[in-house]
C-alpha cells in the first residue's frame, strides 16, 4: 500500500529548508491626531455614544476613526489597539491628564470640591 523510501544521508534541492525565518521589524504605525484623541478616550473607559458628545461629532465619525485605527495595528478590538498604542508610546495611560481639543479633561487637573475642615479644632 504505502511505499517507504530509504533516507540519504546527503541533502536534497528538493527537500525544503525549515529555518525559522527573520522577523521583520514591525513598521511605525502612524495615527492622526483625532484618533490618538479618541483612543484615548477609549482607554479611560469611554464608550463611542461618549466619546462623540465629548469631542462633538457623530458616533458614526468616532466608530469610523476605531475602523481605522484597528486596520492599522491589525486587530479586532480597539481595547487591544489601544494596549498596543500605549506601548508603543502613541498615547499615555488614562492617568495622565491628557486634554481633549474641548475643554474636558481625562484626570481633573485640580480637585472638584475643597475638603471639609473641622471648624471646632483646637
């Protein structure tokens, strides 16, 4: 049924050659101010419908810009193109207080209230 064939201690052309083969360095991906901004956003936990009233366009234009974006890093999630941006230092971490073209910010950058004091100390 099967035949065997006996195996040459010398090389053949035909035989395939299993090296690993180089990685190549991954190429800069390059993002547009508007998506870094709205990846941004994304990693402090902004949903589409969010991030459109934040920054004032439709949540069409924001999914449009995430479309984008995960074409670029290649990968099906914007979580997952937002860990690789932040790694390859594109955006910063949520902690940041990055600003946004409006006035909001990710991170107050003062408190909202001042802490209330005891009026009876001593």
């Amino acid at each position: 049924m099967y035949r065997t064939t006996a195996v040459s201690g010398r090389s053949s052309s035909a035989q395939p050659c299993f090296q690993p083969a180089e990685r190549a360095q991954p190429h800069a991906i390059k993002l547009t101010r508007r998506e870094k901004e709205f990846l941004q956003w994304s990693e402090a936990g902004k949903s589409s419908w969010e991030i459109a009233m934040i920054v004032e366009c439709s949540e069409a234009n924001v999914n449009y810009h995430f479309n984008n974006i995960r074409k670029k890093f290649g990968v099906s999630s914007r979580h997952l193109a937002g860990t690789m941006a932040r790694e390859q230092g594109l955006i910063h971490g949520p902690g940041d207080g990055v600003r946004s073209s409006g006035s909001a910010s990710l991170t107050p950058a003062e408190p909202l209230h001042e802490p209330e004091t005891d009026s009876q100390t001593p």
